[in-house]
C-alpha cells in the first residue's frame, strides 16, 4: 500500500541539475505524459526522491502484513482465515515487486533489497504510521481492510500514471489487488455492524483507536507551494497529483458518510462538512506524535522491527543458497 509520508520538518534544498539540456529534454518528456524506464537518463532529485518513495512504499507493504498475520491464527471462521492469509500473501507479493523496482534505481550507488532491510532494521528507512499500531480485537482486522487499505487506495490512485514507468505499471497490479482488500475489511466490518451489541462494541473501540492513526495517513498538510517540500517534488515531476490534504478530504468525503450509514461516530465533535468552504472539518491529529510513531517510537514499532529481524535472520539460508557461490581460484 502506501505513499510516502513527510515528517513535516524536511524540506530540501532547491536543486539545480548541472547539464541543463538533458534536464529540460527530461521534462519535455515528462510533461508529455512519456514514462521514464530503469536505463533512462534522470535528474538526481528524480531518482533520490524516486528511490525514498518507492522503498518506503514497499517497505510499508511488508510491515502492513505483520498487524493482519498476528489475526491469521484467530480469525473467527475457516473462510476469514483464508481471507486474511491471501490478503498476507499479497501484500508479501507488493513489497518484493516495489522493492525490485527500488532496486534498479539504487543501481548506480550499488545499493541492494539486502541494503534496504538493513536500513530498516537500522532505523534509517521509515514506514507507515499505521502499521506501528497494535490490532488489539477482530474488528481491527476488519478496520485495517476497509480503512487502511481504502486510503492507501486513494494514495495509489493518485500516483496511477506516475511518470516513473516500473514504478506506474507496478502501482497497476498492486492497486487491482487493493480493491479486493478493501473488499475483505468491508465484509469484515459490515458483518460486525450487523451484528451482536458485543460486535457492534468493538468495531466502535476500534474506529475510536484507529482515527488519529487514519487522519495522519496521508501526512501533515504542510503547504504544498514552496516548491522545495517532498510533496511539491512528487507534484513537478508528476509522480503524484494530488497533496496530503487533498487526499485526506478524498478520504473523509468517501468513508465518512459509511461510517455514519453503519450507525457508527468518530470520536472527535468537531468533526462536519463545511458546505461554504467544500471541506471536511476535523481536528488535527497530534503531529508531534505522528513524527515519533515514524521514528520507530509508536507502541508497537520495536516488536514488529524484531519480527522482521527473526524472519530475516532465520530465512538467511534461502538467500544464500540462492546466490551463485563465487568460483574460488
Ligand atoms: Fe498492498
Ligand atoms: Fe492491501
């Protein structure tokens, strides 16, 4: 799933690429609408900006499965359990197909996927917000489907024909497979609403919990005008249409009358339509704390980070049985 998330406190310096005619050759294409390939010239901005999206974005859908697998053992009936072991599997299946596109544009520094999980293990490569937070009940399993995956959802759709083409024709697939997720929370959820007072109890607790955590999926609204922020970058060079805020009040537009249909509330008043201003009024998650859950300081952040570390340590062995051994003279 998942689009990359700014901190909020780190803009960039302006760029100024040196050979200025392939720069204006590359956004003549661009602007074109032409997709960028792995061998193409790009401008380094391009492919470091590219390169932070992507691994993060794939990284996210790794550690995405790990809140849901935790469910997998529980889920309730045989039909769910497949459900949610497909689901799994799936997003197993984004995160190696992103991390291969990440790969090759790492290529001229001679970075690897190895490389990446390091950096993750090591705290230098972030991911997602929701997924440092604990899925306590089965309504969770739900929320994550329909929430979660309906917002990456609309972060994917909007950078559907990113200029970057392993990276768009990616985001294809991926997005296909998203909609059946999306599905699958929403089945969850609405047999929980139809349900007993105890289901209709914990899909509530659940919506309260996940809230703040759902507000600040697509980041904080930092202006996106300066020309110099992440978003404003992703913008020029057309990898992403739309900004932060934007893409929340997608979100609050879509889900927010469901949420109410199903006889359910958000646990903020202030929450309402402004029909002058055509935007959705909420109260602003905590951002300070949004940039701790990112730094690895969320509640669940330490134990996934050791999960993913046993599961790299003790599938070591496939790796190395699957690298070619260097012929010893
Ligand atoms: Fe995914
Ligand atoms: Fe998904």
């Amino acid at each position: 799933m998942y689009n990359y998330v700014e901190d909020g406190d780190s803009k960039t310096t302006a760029y100024v690429e040196k050979d200025q005619d392939k720069y204006q050759q590359f956004m003549a294409r661009i602007e074109a609408g032409e997709k960028i390939e792995a061998d193409d010239w790009m401008p380094e901005e391009y492919r470091q900006a590219l390169i932070k999206l992507i691994s993060m974005h794939g990284i996210s859908e790794i550690m995405g499965a790990l809140p849901e697998k935790e469910w997998t053992p529980k889920a309730p009936t045989l039909r769910r359990k497949l459900g949610i072991m497909a689901k799994v599997q799936d997003e197993m299946g984004h995160g190696q197909l992103l991390l291969r596109v990440a790969e090759d544009l790492m290529k001229p520094y001679g970075k690897t996927r190895e490389d990446l999980i390091e950096d993750l293990l090591s705290g230098d490569l972030k991911f997602h917000n929701v997924f440092h937070m604990p899925t306590k009940t089965w309504a969770d399993a739900g929320m994550v489907g329909w929430l979660v995956d309906g917002a990456a959802i609309m972060s994917q759709t909007n950078m559907l024909d990113a200029s970057y083409g392993p990276y768009q024709r990616a985001l294809q697939r991926i997005c296909q497979e998203e909609v059946f997720h999306a599905q699958h929370g929403e089945a969850i959820i609405m047999a929980l609403a139809e349900g007993t007072e105890y289901q209709r109890d914990i899909l509530q607790e659940s919506l309260n919990r996940w809230w703040p955590a759902l507000l600040m999926f697509f980041g904080p609204s930092t202006a996106a005008t300066t020309g110099s922020s992440k978003q404003d970058i992703m913008i020029k060079y057309r990898v992403r249409k739309s900004t932060n805020e934007e893409l929340r009040q997608a979100f609050l537009d879509k889900y927010l009358p469901r949420v109410f249909s199903l006889g359910l509330t958000v646990p903020d008043e202030t929450v309402h339509y402004d029909k002058e201003k055509q935007q959705w009024i909420y109260e602003q998650p905590n951002w300070d704390e949004f940039k701790q859950i990112i730094r690895n300081k969320g509640p669940k952040s330490k134990e996934r980070l050791r999960l993913r570390e046993i599961a790299y340590e003790n599938n070591r062995w496939v790796r190395q049985a699957l690298v070619p051994k260097t012929v010893e003279s």
